[in-house]
C-alpha cells in the first residue's frame, strides 16, 4: 500500500493511464488510472544475504 512515509526516486508512465514509481528500500508501485490509485507491486524486504562467494570469470574476456 502506498503511504507519503515512502521516499520516490524516479517515475516512467508507458501510457496516459499506466505508470510505475520507484522508491526507496526497492518498492515499486504501479498505476492504471493515470496516478489516482497505485498498487505495491514488488514487496518490500528486509533480507539480507548471510554470504556470497565470486567464481572465475574465465575465459577472461580481457586478458586474453
């Protein structure tokens, strides 16, 4: 749900009606009326990752 607490960062409209908003924390709302009414459509999560690891990228593509 969207509530004025959420920090926007960017917008793009593909149509007078339907658009998405970007904001902080990764959530994404989205609208098919031209902005009257947004829906949460990515969930907002706190997760993070207790690890990662980096494999070799070979070949290397540039160091031949």
């Amino acid at each position: 749900m969207f509530t004025a607490s959420k920090h926007l960062n960017a917008f793009y409209f593909l149509n007078s009606n339907t658009g998405f908003l970007a904001g902080n924390f990764g959530s994404i709302l989205k609208t098919t009326n031209g902005g009257g009414n947004f829906v949460n459509i990515f969930n907002e999560s706190n997760f993070v990752a207790n690890s990662y690891s980096l494999f070799q990228n070979y070949p290397n593509p540039f160091n031949p």
